[in-house]
C-alpha cells in the first residue's frame, strides 16, 4: 500500500490544492459527506463541522494550525450510537487520529463507513496566538506552511505541539503529505489502507512520489525527540516531588477542564463528580481536624493521579489539556513525562495499531517481576 | 420406595473431598468420613501441583450458590451445610442395598470438646509428650495434644490417643475445661442411598526396600518428605536442607519406581514420575545451582501438559535423566553422602555420589482397606486395590457403592478428581434429587436496607487470649462513641454453643440490624441465624489472630490497631445493605455435542438424571472412534459395549440424536444458553439449553513418516486391529512384525503423550502371540508407558518373548523396502550395534490428534490449549469445566485417553451438567457486581476483564449488565471500570473510602 | 531514642481473601510476632484493588501500603493477581515518575501457607516505612 500521487498546488497555494482535493471526492462521489475544520466567519479560528453541500468548501481549512478540540471527541459523538449509514470522509491531524484509535478500543467510536483521511502536521497554536497570527497574515494556512517551508519553527506553537514525534498519520486511508514536499509546487496523497489506493485510482490521480519525505520526516520527529527530552528533564526539576508538584498544581480550581477537554476522558460521568465524592460535613471536618485545615474543594492531587492512572497509559500528546487549563498548569507536560515511561513499559504506543490491546485489559504470565515478590 | 437424599463419603482426600462438594453443590446432604482427625489427606501436605506448579485448591469450591460453602483457602477447612465431616471415623457395618444403605460408623473421641476449645494451645504448653508430627511427615515434632495442621479452621485441637500418657497436665490447664481424657467411641447409624470410596493410597514403606537404606541413611528421604522440607509451612520454612547437617544439599538424585514395576509390586503407581519432575523443577527454579539426577525405568508422562513439563525440565532447567535401575545405596559416612551403585543402559556398573537421595515410592492400597472392602461387601483385585471394570471405572462389585481416586487403581489428582466427579454422578442416581430451592429474598434484608443502621458491636475476651493484650473496655468505649452504634457488650467465650442467647435478646432489644464482631479467626456464618441477622449485616475483626497473638509485646499500639480495625469495620456495616439481584430461571435441558463414546455416556448419564437431552452428532453415525475398537488389552468387548450404549441412547425417550449437525451459533449463558444448530438437509433451528457438553473427539494422526501409505505392509495398529479381529490376517501366516511407538506423538510439532499408543501396542502384539506363540514381535519404542495396572501385560509381554528396544528420537527407526522385504533399521541402545530388522509387517502407533477445534470453540467462546485440544478451567481441580460456566468437556476433546477414561469424564461432565441443571434457578451471591447504568459508557473494559462471562452488553438495551450467578464477586470489573460505573455490592467504593478513613 | 523508633506508621494493607489474608490467620496461630503497624482491609482479590484506593489511602493519612495477594498462578479468580500487577505497576510508575514515593507502596505475593512470609513482610515493611518516616501527604493541608 505504498501507492501514493502528487497533488500540483496552484494558485490558491495548499490550501487550494487540499480543498480541490476535498472537493474531488464529492465530485466522484466517494463521500456523502465530510467532517473538516471550517474556518469561522470571525476568521480567528476554525471549528471541526460535518460539510454535506461542497460549496461549504471553501471555508474548509484542515491547515489552519489551530486546533481548538480533538475531532477525535466529534468522531464519537457521531459514531457512538451507531455507525454512519452514509460514507463519512473524516480530516484529521495526527493526534486526532491517534486518539480515535484509542477511542475505537474503548468502543467509544466506530470506523465502519469512513474515509479517514490523515494530515501532516506541522503544529498548532493555541487559540488565542493563533488568533494573533491571523491578524499579521493573509492566509494563515498558506503563510504558516511557507513558514514552515523554509524550516522556520515558530517558538510560539503549542509547547504539545514542539515535542510531538508523531507529525505524520498513521492508520488513516489516506494521508494529505506536506513534509518533505516542494508546497510551492505539489503535495502529495498517499494511500494507508487498501480503500486509500482504491480512492487514488478511482479519482484518476497519476501515482508518484518523492524521494525527500522519509528524512524531511525524520529530521522533524528527532528534533522533536530532542526537545521532548528537554522539557522532561525541565518538567522533572520543576514538578517532581510533593512539594514542586504542589506548586505547578497550586493554581489548580478543580475545574476539571482539563478531562473535559482530553479527548480520551470518555467518561458519561467522572468517577470524580459522582456520588463517592458526596462526602457529609463530619467527614469534612474530621479531614480538616487532622491536618489543621483543608483545601477546598478537595482531592486536587487525588484527582490529577488518578487521571493520570486512567488514562496516561493512552495519552497521545495532543495537549488540550493544558489548553483548557484556566490557570495554565502544564497538566499534558505530566501526562506526556509519565505517559512515556508508562507507555514503554508496556511496549504500548497509543494509537499506533487497532489491534495493538490496551494494556489493561490484558497481561503476561511472565513480566513485572519487580512488582511483588 | 422412598428415595434418600443422603451419602456417604468414605475418605476425605482429594477425591473425597471433591465428590462432597460436587454433590452438595447440587443438593444432596453428604457425610464425609476420614479416619484421620482432619479433612486433606494428601492434598494439603503439597503446595503446588503439575504440570503448571500452582496452587488451585480452591478452585475445588462450588461455582453456583458461592455464598452456601465457605469462602476461603481448602487448607484450612472446609464448612458447607450440606457436608457433615465426620473425622476420626471408620465404617463399621454396612446393611441395605443401594437407594437404602443402613452404615454402622464409630467417631473416636477426640478428647477435646470442639464447642470449647478456643485454641489457646496452653495444653500443648504443659504437655509433656513429644511425638513425631503426621503434617510435616514425621518430620518436626508435635505434642500429644495438637491442632492437625497449622491454620485448620477452627482451629481447635486434638489428642492423639496412641501416644498420649493421660498424665491430665493439659486438663488442669485448660481454661474452658475442654479437655477429657476418656477414650471414648461414639457409634452412630447413617441411613444413606449410595457410598462413595475415597480412601486414596498408603506410600509404600520405603524401610522394605532395604538396598536403600532408607531411614539407615538421614539423608535418604522419600518425595513427600522432600515436598514437606521444600513447602513454607514445612519445617525448615521452605528452605532445601539435608536433615543430617542442615546443609543446602548440591547434588540431589531421585530414584523412580520404589516399590512400583517390580516382582511384589507389578504395576505402575502412576504419578511418582511426574511427582519427581515437580519436586525436580521446583528445585531447580528455586536453586538452579542443585544438580539433579533421576534414574528411571521410563518417564511416563502421559496426561495433559504432562510431556511439555518433562522437556521443561530437562531441556530448559537442566535436570538430568539417566535410564538405570540402582541396585544398592551406601553411605558415605564422614559426609554422610549417598554413593549410588547404578546400572546403566549397556548393562555397566557406574558409581555416583550425592548429597541427598529422594525415593520416589509408590503407591499401595491403604491400610486397613482389605478390611474396609470386606466391611462395604465390595471386592479388591488382586493388588488388594477396589475392583472395578474397565467400562465402569467408578463402579465396585458392589451396587449403590462408587470408587474414585488411587483406591481403585494408583493415580494422580487430575484423575482422581474425574472419578470424584464420575462418582458422585453415579451415587447420585440412587438419590433423591432435591430440587435446590431459589433462596428466597430475605424480608429481613430487604427492610433493613430502608432502615438506619443500628449497629450492634460483640467483643469476644477469649478467656484471655484477648485481654491479656488488649484493653477491651478501652475498645468498647471507644466503639460506643462510634456513629450509629447502638449497643456494645463483651462476651467471655463467643464460640460457646450458648454464648449467643443473652446478645441474642439485646439485639432485639436495642433493634440492633447490623454487628460488629470482634473476636478470632472462627467461622461464625453459621451460627448468624441465632441472632437473625444475615452474613451480609455482619462484619468481623480478628482481634485475636491478627493482633492479640501477635503483638503480645506491643499492647498499647496493639490496642491502638483494635480500635482502627473496628471503627473500619463499623464503616462497612454502616453502609446500607445491598438488595437481592433477582434470580433467573434454568432451562432444564443440555446439548451435546458428538455421538462416540464420551459424548454417549454423558447423555445417558443426563437422562438417567430426568434431563432432556439433545445430542447432535456430524457425521452419520453414532459411535465414534469406538467403531474401530475390536477388544482390549484387558479382555473387554467394546463393541457390545458400542451396540448396548446405542441402542440406550436410541431408546431413552430424554435423548433426541440428530446426526450430521452442526452447532452454528452460541448466544447466552449458563442456564440459559441459546444454539442454533444445522442439519445437512434441514433449515437452522434454535434451541434453549441450560448446559452444553463438549464430547466432540479426537482422531488418529494420519502418519507420513516410515513409508506409510507407500507400501501395504506398512499399518497402523488401528488396521492391525481391524484386520486381526474380522480374520482378514491370520498370525499363522506371519513370521516376524515390528511395532514402531511414538509416531508423531511427542515431536516438535506435538509435545505430548497420546496415552494410549503403548497399551495398543500390548494389545495388539499379545493378540498376535495368542494366535501364533512363534512370530518375533520387536517393539521399538521411547518411553514404554504402560501405567497402572497395564503394567502387568507389559510384563507378560517380555515373558512371551518379544523383544523391546529403544530408540532416541535423534536416531529414529529406518524403515526401507529392500526387493520384495521390509528392513526396518534402528541404533541399538544395549549393545551399542545397529540392529537391523526384515519384518513381514510394520505397525505404527500414531498419535491422537485433535480434529480442527478453532471453529467449535469460537462458535462456543471457550479456549484450546496450544495442541488444540479444549482447555479446560483448571487443569487439575476443575478438569471438566470451562471458565464459561455451563459448558462442560469430557473425551478425547479434552485430550488423549482409554476408553474407560472417557466414560469416567463424560459422567463427570454430566454430573457438572445435572447439578447446574436441576436447580429452578440461579441465585446470585451476595457480593455479586452491578452497573449504575447512567455512569456506564458502555467501554466494556469490564466485560473485557471478567473471567467468568458474567457481564455482558445486552444487545437489546445497550447497556452493560451483569449476569449475577455467574459474578463471583472478585472485583475485577470495579477495577477496570474508570468511572465507578462497576460496583461490587456491599463493597462500593464509597464504603471502601470510609473505610480506609477509618483506618487512621 | 532514635525518631524512627518514635515514629509508629500506620500502613494500609489489602489483602486477598484466599492467600494473604489465610496466611494472616496462619501466623496468628502460629503465633508469629510482628509489630501493629499494618491495618490489614480483607478484600476478595488483590484485582480488584483500585489504584484510586491506594491512592487514597496515601493521601489520607497511611505511611504505607501493602496489597498482598495469591502467588502468580494462583489466583482464585484465575488472573486477579495478574492484572493487579499490571495496576500497581503504572501506579507506581506514575508516583516515581512525579518523585512521590513509589516505595511507600509494596506489592507482595504470600501463600495460604506462607504465615512465616506474612509476619516477616509485615516486619520488614514496617521498619522500611520507619526508615522513610511519615508520609508527607498526610500533613498537607494544601493536596
């Protein structure tokens, strides 16, 4: 499944290319309809929205590098009662894709009747930079890609977005290349799956490749390696130990963003708002009689380990969670320092494969030996 | 006449045991009878079992109505309201007739009244005899007056009357007056349907094979004595230590067959092979320095798993195998090491040295039980072991009396466990069936869960095993300031029969609906009837076991530890009280699934229970393998045998046969399952079962070694058979043959032993000799594994001239036609030649393989072991089930056997079938989960985690539900579960915060 | 006095019904000495142990935790004491990754036979919680 073809960008720079590209799978009707960014009329920002008429095109922009929620999360709640009965084409970055994976596993999502169509990404800004960057330029999707082009790292980009090893789509049908590629000139589409190749075909495309993407892509995942470890070892020095952990958590208001924004927290009603935490006033009491006081409202740090027991095992790193923080806690830079030991120990990378099990819902008779003797 | 309910149970070992609670499980009242003072007989002085060297006792206990027997490790005890232990008990006199025994037995005193004895141990203090101990095999040292064993529940003690010296010392001592020094017998009349012998074995004495010097030579031990030195509980707490110097031994050698395949004893006891192999691989994983040597006739390591973990040992730790009889041990008296004369293959004298000799004895009829038999009216065999037959392996001589176990014949527990099932099957056609009545929802539980907890807290001084370290009123007065608690008392002795009519009353009185008992280690369910309360209102603290007794040099944080434990287990009780799960109904009806001799016994066995039974079958005939079954080694007729059991099926108006149909789909669950089956010509059609039987078969490998296929007088032993028996072959007319054993079996790609291969090879060339005393018969072969009493034809064979010689598998026969003759060429062990062999006939023995299972399991959503036969749920203690509760496995499914072993295991799956069957309903247990739907996203980790299919995702609903008589309430979902959506009653997370609140 | 020697922990301890918990009662009547520092919960299986318990415990108020359960392979419940091993694992994972004191958890495997095991863990868990001294969440007003 290696086939691939090049996309030539035009005028209308990638952006236009990729929308033609959108618009081509209407045209050989190959989707009913599709689930893509769309850029707001305000212009500061893009909202994932399910397309059916093609006109609506031309708001669609999958480049803006924004992310404000994981379509992961919109590709549940579509899916989740029951399938789509018509072909859904879906856009997604990679770490939406990846937790889509995930969310698949936990049988919070359905595949069946999509066309999952992957798209490099370069990073993203947080909502409010990205509504900055757009005031500076014409076409946010196209400058920020020439940007990028020319190798440029914006420092602003979302800090997730910095260490993220994963720029490219896995899993998808198809994957929208931009790494490696001549965006002055073309972009490529590759096939990931049998249908993927089937759509190459049938849309006429003339198979191609290029010889620069492997290492573009490389380059890429290990200058992020390199930073990744850079901000664990920072996020080691800052937040390791009761005390430092304390104080990154100080500012934290038990909102409880942070699961609302994660888009594997898949849960009807957190374990943390049902009735166990319903405690009596005595109960209350008799805590703050112990310690001389106590915190209101409680269990912050009980709150954030178990989060982090629930569901660092298949964090993908998209970062929203420190996004939804009203108080900037770098909550996914803990998730993403613990999730990557966790994650190896199990040889589990989310989002990686479907048949890849959750570590939790198996074991091996021989390993951990270490834990109990 | 009026059916009984009630059996006897002679023997509580591993069979006896198990045939109690099979058929208290499914209703019967069970007396269960041991000479001894407790229950356990081999069983608990192991630790771990082949072939897989775990612990799964446990696994023994019922799998329905969870909450009737205790809940905890057999080793302690075993307390089920429907099993009457009897110990120290023997059967004096046996009168009736099956449906209606009358048995005269007499229970000796024990000296000490169990009611009273608190076990305080003070008598053990005083006593002045010393005596070798029977737990630790004479071992470690014991009084006279003694618990069994460490951890028997209760745990109340005992005088052993033959070395006790009556000085009265303990008497004076006893702080409950529990102790009489009278010798005294109680005779009692049991009126029972049916009996069961599960006697076990006796060790042979290993003092009679004196060129061994056992007991001469500390340093020679037998295999027991080895698991009793290497078990925690054993006397030097697991660690390996030579007895005379207690040092770690590093070369240790295991002689097999002590007292088994010789001229006294001319049969093999079984087990000792693969008993050796454990005792080899523990050692090895735990000191992987200890070189390990057994000598050996042949390894027979015939059951299930059995040869894998003979390669494990040999090929992967390094245990070291050398085939030779060892003749004479010396000791070598400065090191006090064992110099072993052996006698290698080449007929060599070798002498080798090790530090420690364990002899791997055999097994031999336990003592007394010539008497016993003679007592029962049933008859022994000529080893003085049970008499049965071949075709009815649980049955004694004797009508209404069944025999399971090394009673009738040495064996290991895995099938001893089989016949227990077997037994219990056939003893229950003599007996009442009573219905399992639904419990019904307590009125008492249900109000209760409206009312506020009151909570009533009884603190137990134990005389003053308690007090003497805790300050109980400091405990009562803190528990009375404790939220809810309406009362509190002190109590001297709580396990006092009388002891609960004065809390009794002041529980009514304060309205008292849910207790805190603090007191030991007791099991008092059965005894909560008396103050009206149920287990689940009623929460313990062991304040003797888990604090007095053991931090008797810390009273005041001890103290402190009291009070903790009891305000956490007030947290417990304070939380309201779990309702009911309703029960669901039973379709009184089971599938089975194959038409040859397993799937045909086990039907028969359903019918003759009242069961409807629907046997589909995929080929065209009834009767499976056992078509081509002629005679056998014993002298049985199989195929009177096939005709008769046919023509049953055939004419038991329960049993419908629907032949060549498949099992196309599964849905449901135990008691309830629906199938849909398909007939060649007919539509799909559904069907509701309560159980289904897995006797699906096995079939002989097809060998593409040794030219078969190529040249006419190449067979198999299977078409020798056929060919000797409808006379197409005349032995007259045959000089010379060679059998060629292990062909496929016990190769890469099929590492085990088919079991059967070498008896037909017996059978086979016996039958030949009878017909012409002059043809050669050469039996090439690896490991002659002629088990238990076959052992007997094996000798007969060597007596009537044939010659056996064995190869390596590295250098496997050659077999190459030459002209119009067959040479068959071989490496010659004993000479070292080569020998080389012009047969008119080669007969192969080919393996027993598995047809291809993978659709039928999946269709079934049960596992295949990695040879692909059916994977049962444990492969010793629960040998016949799944992990999916309702299906059951018996035959060659399950993996290779003789006829009379498949017939034992089609009756045990049946008689798993017929208990699940007989009751009108399942009822859950009281700790059984449950979703709060509107918290449930519906993930299915829960369902993904529980072992037992006891949650499902309705398809009708949506939602994730529990199937609470399959929940055993183990947790496992609540865990998985990330939103609190999965709940244990009784312990919700809620409680469990308030309790480890409680705590500090 | 040294301040370990004052300082008495209160540990938690989850212990199955079928193993530890025996084995418990085992060194009970055996008589087995060994200090009162261990709050022992009786729960069915050490699968269904929840991490949030443990958690729980450490930050109200315990100094330790110790969940026992059947040894590998012999679990009443066939794989409970697998899984809780995979449990404990992350969770002691994530807490030294954060630098919380991983060590304060123990996991340990003691047979219905293994009384002598149970006293002894029980002795050596106490005085390694001893070493490591109070737990620090237990005074934080502020977690």
């Amino acid at each position: 499944m290696s086939s691939s073809a090049i996309l030539p960008v035009g005028d209308g720079g990638v952006l236009g290319a990729v929308r033609a590209f959108l618009g081509s799978l209407w045209q050989k009707k190959l989707i009913d309809a599709l689930l893509v960014p769309l850029e707001l009329p305000s212009g500061d920002n893009v909202v994932p929205a399910i397309v059916s008429d093609p006109e609506k095109l031309k708001m669609a922009n999958p480049l803006a590098p924004v992310m404000p929620l994981n379509s992961a999360r919109q590709v549940s709640a579509i899916t989740i009662a029951s399938p789509s009965a018509e072909r859904l084409g879906v856009v997604l970055r990679p770490c939406e894709m990846r937790a889509l994976i995930e969310l698949v596993k936990l049988k919070q999502a359905s595949l069946e009747n999509l066309l999952l169509i992957g798209i490099d990404c370069p990073g993203t800004y947080s909502i409010s930079d990205y509504g900055r960057f757009v005031q500076k330029v014409k076409s946010p999707a196209n400058d920020f890609l020439s940007k990028f082009q020319e190798g440029k790292e914006d420092p602003l980009l979302r800090k997730a977005c910095q260490i993220c090893e994963y720029p490219v789509p896995a899993n998808t049908d198809l994957v929208i290349g931009l790494l490696g590629m001549d965006l002055n000139n073309s972009i490529l589409l590759e096939a990931g799956t049998a249908a993927g190749e089937r759509i190459i075909g049938e849309l006429g495309l003339e198979k191609g490749g290029v010889r620069s993407r492997e290492a573009a892509i490389a380059k890429m995942v290990s200058q992020r390696a390199e930073r990744r470890e850079r901000l664990f070892e920072q996020v080691r020095k800052d937040a390791r130990g009761l005390e430092k952990l304390m104080a990154a958590l100080a500012t934290c208001i038990n909102c409880h963003n942070c699961k609302t924004a994660c888009p594997l927290c898949y849960c009807q009603e957190c374990f943390f708002d049902s009735p166990v935490f319903k405690f009596e006033a005595e109960k209350y009491l008799g805590w703050a009689q112990r310690r001389g006081a106590l915190r209101m409202p409680t269990d912050t740090l009980l709150f954030h380990l178990t989060r982090l027991n629930h569901m660092v095992i298949s964090c993908v790193g998209c970062g929203l969670c420190t996004e939804a923080c009203p108080n900037n806690i770098p909550v996914a830079d803990i998730f993403r320092l613990v999730g990557d030991k966790v994650q190896k120990d199990f040889e589990y990378v989310p989002g990686r494969n479907l048949d890849d099990e959750l570590p939790l819902t198996t074991f091996r008779e021989e390993e951990l030996h270490n834990i109990g003797i | 006449m009026v059916k009984l309910n009630s059996v006897l149970v002679i023997g509580a070992g591993a069979g006896g045991i198990k045939a109690s609670l099979d058929l208290a499980e499914a209703g019967f009242k069970v007396y269960l009878c041991d000479r001894s003072p407790a229950i356990g007989g081999a069983l608990i002085r192991m630790d771990r079992w082949f072939p897989d060297n775990h612990c799964g006792l446990c696994q023994m206990l019922p799998a329905f109505s969870t909450d009737d027997s205790s809940r905890f490790c057999l080793r302690r005890g075993l307390i089920h309201p429907d099993i009457e232990l009897m110990p120290l008990t023997e059967v004096k006199e046996v009168a009736g007739q099956a449906g209606d025994f009358r048995i005269g037995v007499t229970s000796r005193a024990t000296g000490v009244t169990p009611e009273l004895c608190i076990g305080c141990g003070l008598c053990a203090g005083v006593c002045p005899v010393e005596t070798a101990r029977e737990f630790n095999e004479g071992l470690a040292p014991r009084k006279a007056i003694y618990p069994p064993h460490p951890g028997v529940l209760p745990y109340v003690y005992t005088i052993d009357w033959d070395s006790c010296t009556k000085c009265g010392a303990c008497v004076a001592k006893c702080p409950t007056q529990a102790i009489r020094l009278k010798e005294g017998e109680v005779i009692r009349q049991l009126r029972v349907g049916a009996v069961i012998l599960a006697t076990g074995f006796e060790e042979f004495d290993p003092v009679l094979a004196t060129q061994y010097g056992y007991q001469r030579y500390p340093n020679v031990i037998t295999g027991i004595e080895l698991e009793r030195i290497l078990s925690p509980s054993g006397l030097t707490g697991g660690e390996l230590l030579r007895l005379s110097d207690n040092r770690a031994p590093g070369s240790i050698a295991f002689l097999q067959c002590v007292g088994s395949r010789d001229s006294r004893k001319d049969y093999c006891s079984s087990t000792c092979c693969m008993f050796a192999l454990k005792e080899a691989t523990l050692l090895k994983q735990a000191n992987p320095q200890v070189d390990i040597h057994i000598f050996f006739m042949d390894i027979r390591a015939f059951g299930k798993g059995y040869y894998r973990y003979y390669e494990q040992a040999r090929d992967e730790l390094g245990v070291k195998f050398t085939r030779s009889r060892v003749p004479v041990i010396r000791e070598d008296p400065p090191t006090r090491n064992l110099v072993l004369t052996t006698i290698e293959e080449n007929g060599a004298l070798a002498k080798r040295q090790f530090e420690l000799v364990v002899l791997s004895v055999g097994q031999t009829p336990a003592p007394g039980f010539q008497e016993l038999c003679q007592v029962l009216g049933v008859e022994v065999n000529k080893w003085g072991f049970c008499r049965s037959e071949l075709f009815s392996p649980v049955a004694t001589t004797r009508e209404g009396i069944y025999v399971c176990g090394s009673a009738s014949a040495p064996k290991d527990i895995a099938d001893t466990l089989v016949e227990a099932g077997a037994a219990a099957d056939q003893a229950s056609g003599w007996l009442a069936r009573r219905r399992v009545p639904p419990t019904p929802p307590e009125e008492a539980m249900e109000s209760d869960a409206e009312e506020a907890p009151r909570l009533g807290v009884l603190l137990c001084d134990c005389g003053q095993e308690i007090t003497s370290v805790l300050d109980l009123e400091e405990i009562a007065e803190f528990s009375r300031q404790l939220p809810d608690v309406a009362w509190v008392a002190r109590v001297p002795y709580l396990c006092y029969t009388d002891a609960w009519q004065r809390p009794a009353k002041e529980l009514r009185k304060h309205k008292v609906n849910r207790l805190v008992i603090g007191a030991c280690s007791r099991y008092f369910n059965t005894r909560l009837g008396e103050i009206g309360l149920n287990s689940s209102a009623v929460q313990k603290v062991n304040l003797r076991e888990h604090i007095a007794w053991v931090h008797g040099d810390n009273p005041k944080v001890a103290t402190e530890k009291a009070k903790s434990l009891l305000a956490m287990a007030i947290e417990l009780a304070r939380a309201p009280e779990p309702e009911p799960a309703s029960p669901v109904n039973v379709h009184p009806r089971a599938l089975v699934i194959g038409g040859g001799l397993a799937g045909l016994t086990a039907a028969l066995s359903l019918a003759r229970h009242g069961i409807e039974v629907h046997l589909v079958e995929k080929s065209a005939g009834l009767g499976g393998n056992l078509k081509q079954i002629c005679y056998t080694l014993e002298g049985d007729d199989p195929q009177a045998l096939r005709e008769n059991i046919i023509a049953r099926v055939k004419t038991d108006r329960l049993i419908q046969v629907a032949l060549e149909t498949e099992l196309m789909e599964v849905g449901g669950y135990a008691g309830n399952f629906e199938v849909s089956l398909k007939g060649k010509e007919s539509l799909l059609h559904s069907l509701e079962v309560g159980a289904i039987i897995v006797a699906s078969g096995g079939e002989e490998y097809r060998p593409t070694e040794y030219l078969y296929g190529q040249n006419k007088n190449i067979i198999t032993q299977k078409e020798l058979e056929g060919k000797l028996f409808s006379a197409k072959l005349d032995p007259r007319n045959i000089s010379s043959v060679v059998m060629i054993q292990c062909v496929g079996s016990r190769e890469k790609e099929r590492p085990y032993c088919s079991r059967i291969c070498c008896s037909q090879a017996l059978k086979n060339a016996l039958r030949l000799k009878e017909g012409n005393p002059d043809i050669e018969v050469t039996v090439l072969y690896r490991d002659m594994t002629s088990y238990g009493f076959q052992e007997e034809y094996y000798t007969r064979a060597r007596e009537k001239g044939m010659t056996f010689v064995r190869y390596e598998p590295e250098s496997k026969p050659e077999v190459r036609p030459e002209g119009e003759r067959l040479v068959v060429e071989v490496a010659e062990p004993v000479l070292g030649g080569r020998l080389i062999l012009e047969p008119d006939l080669v007969i192969l023995s080919p393996a027993i393989i598995p047809p291809e299972n993978t659709p039928l399991a999946w269709t079934l959503g049960v596992g295949l072991n990695e040879d692909g036969f059916f994977q049962e749920a444990e492969v010793k203690f629960r040998p016949v089930d799944f992990l999916t509760e309702g299906i059951y496995v018996c035959g060659l499914a399950h993996s290779p056997r003789g006829m009379g072993e498949s017939i034992t295991q089609a009756q045990a799956a049946a008689q798993k079938a017929v208990s699940l069957l007989t009751r009108e309903q399942l009822v859950s247990g009281i700790a059984v989960s449950e979703t709060i739907q509107r918290q449930c996203s519906q993930c299915e980790l829960c369902i993904t985690v529980c072992s037992y299919t006891a949650r499902m995702k309705d398809v009708e609903s949506g939602e994730v539900v529990v199937r609470g008589a399959l929940c055993r309430g183990c947790g496992a979902c609540v865990v998985a579960c990330p939103s609190g959506a999965a709940k244990l009653r009784g312990f919700k997370d809620r409680q469990v915060f308030s309790l480890i609140d409680a705590a500090f | 006095m040294a301040e370990e020697d004052q300082f008495e922990p209160v540990i938690v301890g989850f212990f199955c019904n079928w193993c530890t918990a025996a084995a418990a009662d085992l060194a009970g009547t055996s008589r087995m000495q060994y200090p009162p520092n261990v709050r022992p919960i009786r729960v069915m299986c050490s699968g269904s142990v929840d991490p949030v318990y443990v958690l729980r415990a450490l930050l109200g108020g315990a100094d330790g935790v110790i969940i026992g359960g059947c040894p590998p392979g012999d679990c009443h419940y066939v794989s409970g004491n697998y899984r809780a091993r995979r449990r404990m694992a992350i969770l002691k994972t994530i807490l030294a990754t954060l630098g919380l004191e991983e060590e304060r958890v123990w996991v340990r495997w003691i047979s219905a036979a293994e009384g002598a095991k149970f006293s002894r863990t029980m002795n050596e868990l106490t005085q390694a919680i001893k070493k490591l001294g109070p737990n620090p969440m237990k005074r934080d007003w502020s977690i």
